[in-house]
C-alpha cells in the first residue's frame, strides 16, 4: 500500500480570513495532521486484472507453450519400486533372551528412520553403484580429471536418482530408482534391496564375531579370578578349622546366652546370702532365722523360751536349794547352751554360703567375658569368610553366565533373522515418470498465472501517481471533479476551437468527428475532450448555488501537465454559455496562452501589475469568440511577479465588474510563490493533473500548501486519461458517448 499523504493543520475559520468582496468564498475545514492510506477496494484489483489481462493470457500461454516444447524435448524417466518390510516383532535371535522377545514398538519412527539411512550408506550403495556404472550413468563424472575422478571414486557414493521412502502408517520401506532404461531402473532398485538385507548379516555377523572375541578374552580373566577367590576361601576355612563358620557362631551365641543367664542368676544369689553374711556379723538373731540353717535354730529358740518359762514358773515356786529349782536351772542352762552353739555355727554356714556364691560368681564372669571374646572373634572372621564365599561365588556365576552367552552368540551369529525381507521386488515400468506433460502444463499454467497477477498487481501497487479518480480522491483526500481524455491528434487541443460566430460552434467543432478510435485508448479528435471541459464547467460553476463563483485559479503540481490547455478550453466553453468570461495568463514565466490562441502581443499583465498600461487597454478578444476576453501574460518579469501579492485581490474587484467569470492560468506551485499569492485572492483553485505521470506526493504537497494559506481549492482535473490507465467509469462513459454521436451521425 502507498504511503500516507500528511496535510498540515488548518487554522479555524473566521470572519477574518474572508475576502473583502462582497460574495462568501467557501473555506476548507481544518484538515487532520494525518490522513491515513485507504483500503484499496477488490473491485480496484480486478479493474488492474482486466487492465493488464491480454499481457497476462499472453504470458500464461507463452509459459504454457515453453513448457510444453521443453518437456516434449525432455528424455523419458522410468522409475521401478522394490518393498522392504520390516517386522519388528521378529526375535532377532533363535536362542537366549531375545528369541522369545519382540522388540518396543515405541520407536519404530526412529527405527524407520535408521534404516533409512543405512539404505543410502556407503556400504550399501557402493556395490551396487560398482556394479552397473551408476556414477557415469548418472554423470557425475563428467567433466572431471582423473585426479578429481579417483577421489570422486574414493568419497561416499550418493545417487541421485535413488529414492528411499515410507509409507505412512506402515512398516515398509520403498526403494525407487529412476533411469532411461526400465530394466536398469528394476534391477538397480532390486539390487539395493539385496545389499542392504546383506549389509543387514553382515553388520550381525561382525557384531557377533566381535562380541565372542571379547567374551572369550573376558572368560579367561574371569576363570583365574574365580580360581583366586575359591583358594582364598578354601584356605580362610582351614585357618578358622571348622566346615561351616556360620554353624559354630550360632553354638557360641546359645551358649553367651545361657551364661548370662546363670551370671545373673549367681549374682542375685551372692547378693542375698551376702546380706545374710552381713547380718550374721552384726550378731542379728532375725538374719539367722531366715537363713537356710534357720529351721534348726527355730527349735531352739522354741525350746529355750519353754525352758525359760518353765524356770520362771519353779522360781516363783521354790527356792534356791530346792532340787525342782536345780533341775530347771540345769535345763535352761543345757537349752541355752545348744542354743549358743548352733547359733555359731549357723553364722558359719551362712558365710561359707556366701563364699561359694561369691566365688561362683566370679566363675561365672570370667566365663561369659571368655565366651563374649570368642564370639566377637569368630563374628569378625565370619564377616571376612561370607565377604569371601559372594565373591567367589559371584566370580563362579559370572563364569558360568559369560560361557552360556558365548555358546549362544555362535549360535545366533549363524542364525539370519527374517524380520527384514523384500516384501515386492521391483519390476521394470510401462510409462515414464518424468516428464510428466500433462502436470508440468498445470504447474506452469499456475505458476505463470500467479507470477503475472502477482507482477500486475505489484505493479499498480508501486504505482504512486495519479491515475484512477476514486483512488485519487481516497488518497488526496479531496474530490476529483474532472476527468479529460487522452486525444491522439493533440495539435488540436494547441489550438482553441475553430471561430465561429454562432454559441454552438465549439459543439459543431468538437462533434465534427465523433468516430472513436480505441486503440491504446486514445480519442482521435477532441470532441471527447470538449465533451469532458462542458462536463467540468457545469461541475464547478453549479457545485456551489449558495456562492457565486467569480474567479477560479488554475494550476499544477508541476509542468507539462496541460493546466494551460485546461484553462483555455474551460474559458471558451463558458462564453460559449453567453457568459463573459476573463482568460488572464498569470504565468508570466513561461506564459503559452497566446499561443493557444495564434496571438503575438507585446504588452499584458506583466505592465498591469507594473503600473505601464491600464489591464482594459492591453485585453484581447480573439476572433469570434464571443463573450471571451484574454489577458496575455505580457514580457517576462521577475519583478513583476513580486507585485502580485499587492495588486491581485484590487485587480480581482476590477475584473468581477466587467465579467462573470475569471479564469487565471498560474504557474505551477512547487517551485513558484507567486501561485499562493494568487490563490489566495482567487475564489477558487482547481489542480490539474497528468493521469498516470504525476507523483500523488507532489499532489498532496500542492494541496497541503493551499491548505494552509486556506486557499479554497473546489477539486482536482485527471488529464490525459487513458482507457488503461483509469477505472471502469470513464470507460463506459466513452462508450455511450461514442455510441450516441454514431446515433446523431446516422
């Protein structure tokens, strides 16, 4: 999309800002800062695609014929197709293990995907490349030296023409060849498959080789490892002297425990008759009783007490010398006397009791300390000999598991697994595969169509002038109020109409020749030209009834964009209205109005604006133009164009009293400030414009300058409009034109 145009802000409009005239002059409203790009509607693109379509049918078919041609010219490809399938759930081995297992099935994308590559290795591709020739068939040795084909022949081999696919969602691998030959084609994509299921063994037959090499060096380590450890445990077992280190710590641990036991038992008992000992020492009665020798004592004690009562009693009863007396006295005497005596040697007892308690303990604790001491030896060597014992029997299982795997391995290393097979063999082809006419016909046909509706459509888009009018005004932010044609004879247009008396003169001359020629979307006479100037007349003298329009100003962006032709065609068709129409050439640069016209004058407005001469005395009135006045430009002067500014708007009351109609051709705006000075004074301002040359930038500079000297600019003129060069609008409107003036000439 083209850029934006930016118009500076307006000031706001005031009654300040008004001429002085009096008659209102329409003010434009304050503009925005930014005018953002419009949307360019659909209908635009296809007016471009309708524009520019023979241009793109002629590229669509020439690309379409080319195609055509080269293919037919093309040498013919066939291509032949061997299938591998790959059954991942074959056991890869016929014994052990794996002969029993199918493999995950969770990376079968990877599995593929590595198999894949296997096919396009080295290994695989090279016997077969050797084999029927393919890198000069495939010429890609041509050319070369023989230094560069000797390391060609060295590097990895890559076919071209070798294709390795999978079908989705299956376990097949296809394997194509293309080649001018069909038989060549078959047998090379049949001789890949072969080399791969070969490449396959011999990759298992190599690992398996290698594996038993390095299990058999392993075993024989292994064996002198496992003859070390059994030594080293048959001679730990002679040095503890027992068959079974295990057995012989369970006897001693029975045995620690029961001499705790009784080491507990005998402590208790030491302390018991320890106390009895004590108690005996400390002459205590209570602790002989209660001793194991206290039965006895009991009776004594029982037959003292008679004793002494039965004494007491014969005391009381007889005297000294009485025999009863004696006789008790003696009995007490004789049971004291026992008493005594097995008091003392109860004491004794009790302490030769607690000597052997004491003594049994002692017994008891050096042999628990003795037995713990040997328990926590042979516990410590038994560790050692269990130690011993895993490892060797590691070592012995290790051995026997690493001869099981030899044995199986030259077994396996024998055994070609079917889980990858050839499932189709490849067979030579009845029709070529390249090329393939009828595709590369609707490749092209559609890559060409794409190329030129994109180039086309590219095209218009980098295209930044004016050209269409509703584009013009979304972009301009303004109204496109006319649209003149492109004539072929433009001599005609150099020169104003022929004259003639009557007001339909100019009609009669613009209409003498209404045939139309189409051709690269020219007019061949100006009667459409004069038809679009009476067209833009009544556009700007009858757009605004609240005002009377009495002065426009007519100017460009820059040069050669026919604001001057515009200007006179526009001041003719007016006074051809009746109404009196002033022509003033204010481009006193490079004034052409008289030229229009075949006039020759030596004064104009260049001494009006000087004070020389009086602007009624220097006016001409062209030949039978009636109501038509015309104010040449006069000899240059740069000083006078520095007195326009002062003398415009005086000059403008005086021409709006003797004419209807001012019409001011000025020089264009970028490059000359007088033009704002003009346009500032004029009522109006009409911007002329060159369809398909002039710069939308250089237009939205021109407006944004007349914008802020609030010059009252009514519209844009599209000139030189082509039939290619603008919408369908200006199309139609030829064609009913052309097809009414044929009507009237009929």
């Amino acid at each position: 999309m083209p850029e934006p145009i930016k118009f500076p802000a307006l000031p706001s409009a005031s009654s300040e800002n008004l001429p002085a005239r009096g008659f209102y002059v329409a003010v434009s409203p304050p503009q925005s800062t930014d005018i953002e790009a419009p949307p360019v509607p659909l209908s635009h693109y296809l007016w471009v695609l309708r524009r520019q379509a023979w241009k793109i049918a002629t590229f669509v078919v020439t690309c379409v014929l080319a195609t055509l041609v080269i293919s037919a010219r093309l040498e013919p490809i066939y291509e032949s197709t061997a299938s591998v399938d790959v059954d991942r759930q074959a056991p890869s081995e016929v014994i052990g293990q794996d002969s029993v297992r199918s493999a995950a099935l969770n990376d079968s994308d990877q599995f593929l995907a590595t198999q894949i590559k296997l096919i396009q290795s080295d290994s695989v591709l090279r016997p077969v490349a050797e084999q029927y020739n393919l890198l000069e068939r495939e010429n890609q040795l041509s050319g070369l030296d023989s230094e560069k084909i000797q390391q060609r022949r060295r590097a990895p081999v890559a076919l071209k023409r070798l294709k390795v696919s999978r079908p989705p969602n299956t376990y097949l691998l296809q394997i194509s060849y293309r080649s001018a030959d069909p038989q060549l084609a078959a047998e090379v994509a049949n001789s890949v498959a072969n080399s791969y299921l070969t490449h396959t063994y011999t990759i298992r037959i190599r690992s398996s080789a290698s594996l038993s090499s390095f299990m058999e060096k392993q075993l024989d380590e292994l064996k002198a490892k496992m003859e070390r450890s059994g030594e080293a445990l048959a001679q730990f077992e002679k040095e503890l002297n027992v068959i079974n280190p295990e057995e012989k710590t369970s006897i001693l641990s029975a045995r620690l425990l029961q001499l705790n036991t009784e080491y507990t038992n005998a402590e208790a008992d030491r302390v018991r008759k320890e106390a009895a000992y004590n108690s005996m020492k400390s002459g205590s009665l209570e602790a002989a009783q209660v001793s194991s020798q206290g039965e006895s004592l009991n009776a004594l004690t029982q037959r003292l007490n008679e004793a002494q009562q039965r004494f007491a009693e014969v005391k009381t009863t007889f005297g000294a010398n009485h025999p009863e007396y004696r006789k008790a006295e003696s009995q007490l005497a004789a049971v004291q006397k026992q008493f005594d005596a097995a008091r003392v040697n109860i004491a004794g007892r009790i302490e030769v009791d607690y000597r052997q308690a004491l003594n049994r303990e002692q017994m008891l604790r050096s042999a628990v300390g003795q037995t713990k001491a040997e328990s926590d030896s042979l516990n410590s060597r038994s560790f050692e000999y269990q130690q011993l014992k895993r490892e060797a029997d590691a070592d012995k299982t290790l051995y026997d598991e690493l001869v099981r795997k030899i044995r199986e391995a030259d077994i396996n290393a024998g055994f070609q697994n079917n889980n990858i097979r050839i499932a189709d063999m490849a067979r030579p082809a009845n029709k070529p595969v390249f090329p393939n006419i009828p595709l590369n016909l609707l490749l092209a046909f559609l890559f060409a169509m794409l190329l030129a509706v994109g180039a086309a459509v590219l095209a218009d888009t980098m295209d930044t002038t004016v050209r269409d009018p509703e584009l013009a005004s979304r972009y301009l932010g303004t109204d496109v109020i006319g649209i003149l044609p492109a004539v072929r004879k433009t001599l005609q247009l150099e020169m104003a109409a022929p004259p003639e008396t009557s007001t339909t003169a100019l009609t009669r001359a613009y209409s003498a020749d209404s045939n139309l020629d189409h051709d690269k979307g020219y007019y061949r006479t100006i009667s459409g030209f004069g038809e679009a100037i009476r067209t833009l007349r009544n556009t700007i003298l009858l757009g605004d009834l609240d005002s009377r329009l009495r002065s426009i100003l007519i100017t460009s962006a820059s040069p050669a964009e026919g604001k001057t032709t515009a200007a006179v065609h526009l001041a003719v068709a007016n006074a051809l209205q009746g109404k009196r129409t002033l022509l003033v050439d204010g481009d006193l640069r490079r004034p052409s109005v008289h030229r229009k016209f075949g006039i020759t004058p030596e004064v104009g407005f260049t001494n009006v604006l000087m004070g020389q001469a009086d602007w009624r005395s220097v006016l001409i009135h062209p030949e039978g133009r009636t109501n038509l006045a015309v104010l040449p430009a006069g000899p240059p002067s740069h000083r006078a164009a520095d007195l326009i500014g002062p003398r415009m708007t005086e000059l403008l009351d005086d021409f709006s009293k003797d004419f209807d109609l001012v019409i001011f051709d000025a020089p264009p705006l970028l490059g000359f400030a007088e033009t704002l000075q003009m346009a500032t004074a004029a009522d109006s301002v009409l911007v002329i414009t060159r369809a398909g040359e002039t710069r939308r930038k250089a237009v939205g500079s021109v407006l944004g300058a007349l914008r802020r000297v609030r010059a009252n600019v009514i519209g844009v003129v599209l000139n030189q409009v082509k039939q290619d060069t603008t919408a369908d609008g200006y199309y139609y409107y030829g064609y009913y034109r052309s097809e009414y003036y044929q009507k009237q000439a009929g």
